[in-house]
C-alpha cells in the first residue's frame, strides 16, 4: 500500500533532497576547492617571498660584478708577456726615480703561468735610506701598481752615508684576457 504524497510532502522532499545535494556539493567540491586554493595561497606569498629574496640578491651581484670589472681592468693582461714584463720594469724603475732612489740591480724572473693567471715576478737591489726603501715598497703596493712584496732582505753590513742596501722580490699577478 503505497500512498501519494502531498503536495506538501512533496514540496518538503524537494527541499529535503536540494538540502543534501547542495550539503554534498558542499562538503565533495566546495570545501576542497576552498582548501586546495588556500593552499595555492599560500604557496605563491611563499614564492613571492623567495623571488623578492632573489631580486634583491640578484641586484647585489650586478653591484659586485660592476666592481669586479674595475678591478679586472687593473689585472687584466692584454700584452704579450714579454711586453708586460717590459712595463713592470719601467714601472718600477719610473716610481724609483720619483722617490729618488737608486736600483743597483734590477732582474726579471721568469714568468710563472698558471690556469688562471701569470705571475710576473723582479728581484731588484735598493741602496737608499731605510725610511725611503719602505715608502717606495708601500708604493708599489698600492694603486695603479699593485704589486706584491714576496722577499725583502736587508743588509745592514752594506751601510755607508747613512743608506742601507736591500734586496727586494716584486711580483704581480695578471689575468691573461
């Protein structure tokens, strides 16, 4: 014995059955969807963070490769070795006579090429005041020279007028181009 609904009973199933529809729409595509894009959130501010971290780095080497250019134009060898051996000496000669100072002995080495980079290497002899000798050696260290003390002996035996005979091993390193 099945009996009709009511139109009313019919009216209250409808509104039953759209209930638990849109309560299963709600809890099988909703509520995930709502998760899932929550997640995807969070996963860009999350990668916006490592891309502003990045720029930042980013825009800190381009500084630090602007410096390395400077100073890969202070070291940087066009010359054949023969030549930039040439130039040290006359280098190192030019700022002896500004200071005043008397090289007694001036010898190239022979270069030392690496995989990287020639190492240009003189022995000189100073006979000049000590005061001189380190002012000309200070010199030589810094800009436009740059160059390296690997030796420094000094004679005190060798003193006459006050002057003191040194020997010196300069070098300086350059990045073949």
């Amino acid at each position: 014995m099945t009996r009709k609904l009511t139109k009313r009973e019919q009216a209250i199933a409808v509104v039953c059955f759209i209930f638990i529809i849109v309560y299963m729409v709600y809890i099988g595509v909703y509520r995930p969807l709502n998760s899932k894009v929550a997640q995807i959130n969070a996963q860009i501010i999350s990668q916006e963070t490592k891309l502003k971290k990045n720029l930042k780095i980013i825009k800190e080497a381009q500084g630090l490769e602007d410096e390395y250019k400077a100073y890969l134009g202070n070291f940087a060898q066009s010359k054949p070795n023969e030549q930039v051996m040439s130039s040290i000496l006359s280098e190192i000669e030019g700022s002896a006579n500004k200071l005043g100072l008397r090289i007694s002995d001036l010898k190239p080495k022979r270069v030392q090429k690496n995989d990287y980079y020639n190492q240009f290497s003189v022995s000189l002899t100073i006979d000049s005041h000590f005061e001189d000798i380190i002012y000309f050696l200070y010199t030589l260290q810094n800009e436009p020279y740059n160059f390296n003390v690997d030796e420094i002996r000094f004679d005190q035996g060798a003193r006459s007028k006050g002057n003191m005979k040194s020997n010196v091993v300069l070098s300086k390193i350059l990045i073949p181009s």
